[in-house]
C-alpha cells in the first residue's frame, strides 16, 4: 500500500500523509466528524478521504483495539466504494485477524 500512496504526486503525498498524522493526532470520531473519514455502511471498515484537485483518494482501514490499521489505498473517480477494494480490504482484515490472534 505504501507503493500506491508513494506514486502520487508530490503535494498529494503530503496531504495524504497530513491527513493520516490528523486522524492519528485527533482520533476516529473526531476525524468522522470532521469529514476526513468516514464509517463505511455494512462493514467494519473505515475510508480515510482525501480530495486534491479533483482527484479522490481513499484508503480503507480498520480499527482494532484502539489501534487504525491501514488495508487498501486507491483512487476513486464516483462516490461509491469499489466492490473489489473493499473485497481486498476485508481480506485483509481477516489476515490481521488471524496475525493479533497470535500476538
């Protein structure tokens, strides 16, 4: 994922990386509030919002014991979340699922 976020251009990089030091420095509910992400419906997924110069960039996270894990990165031209992200997403998750088990 750190591949995705690196190949955009340089002034995006850094508001997604400012966006992620935000949410990091705020928490998830305010970050919510503050429209920087947002709860996705159905899942227990969370996509992190970035927009510069019309181009959407999202990053599809979870939340687990305090601690927000980073899953997919990608850009979006509609408003819906790609079924296949969010498939990839959840796949994911279920690894870290398994990974925290252990731990």
């Amino acid at each position: 994922m750190e591949e995705v976020i690196l190949m955009q251009a340089p002034k995006m990089v850094k508001k997604i990386l400012k966006t992620i030091d935000m949410i990091i420095d705020w928490g998830v509910g305010p970050s919510c509030r503050a429209g920087m992400m947002k709860k996705l419906h159905g899942y227990d997924l969370y996509e992190i919002l970035v927009d510069f110069n019309k181009i959407f960039f999202r990053i599809l996270c979870v939340l687990k014991d305090g601690v927000l894990y980073l899953l997919s990165a990608f850009c979006k031209k509609s408003p819906n979340t790609p079924d296949r992200e969010i498939d990839t997403a959840l796949k994911r998750a279920k690894q870290l699922n398994t990974l925290l088990a252990f731990h």
